[in-house]
C-alpha cells in the first residue's frame, strides 16, 4: 500500500483549480506598482493594452505583446473599476 496520494486535476476540487485562472476582457482595467493597464483590444494570442497615466486617466502609451506576456506584466496585479481609482 501506498502512501503518497497522486495529485492530478481530477483529485483537486473545481473551485481550488479556478482560483488562479484569470479572465482577460476588453476594457479590464488592472493596477500593480501604482501602475494603470487597460485592454484595449483582445485576440486569441495576443493583447493591446494601454499604460494609463494615474494623474490623467486620458493620457496613457499604448502596447501590442503577446497574451502570455501580459500575464506575465500583471501577475499579482488586481482588477479594479475606473471609478475606484483615486484622481490625483
């Protein structure tokens, strides 16, 4: 008798699974470092996002990167709302 359990997918309940999956969308707005990042455009392997400018919501440099490198650039980072993010 073994034992040590074998841990796979189907051992590990769903919602333990979907925990650190994240949704991408157009639109979405995520903050890290005090750093503003918007989606502009969304496709299968790829992302536009936008780097906001925190003191002018307006004004922000835009980006093309692939999706993994996006996930990658916001990893840790939380999704908020426009209107939660102060004015400064």
């Amino acid at each position: 008798v073994r034992s040590m359990e074998r841990h796979n997918s189907h051992s590990v309940p769903k919602s333990v699974r979907l925990r650190y999956s994240m949704r991408l969308h157009q639109n979405q707005l995520w903050t890290k470092d005090g750093e503003l990042y918007r989606i502009v455009h969304l496709e299968r392997l790829s992302v536009d996002y936008k780097q906001i400018n925190p003191e002018n919501h307006e004004e922000g440099v835009h980006f093309s990167v692939t999706k993994k490198e996006f996930c990658r650039l916001i990893k840790g980072a939380k999704e908020v709302q426009l209107k939660d993010v102060p004015e400064r």
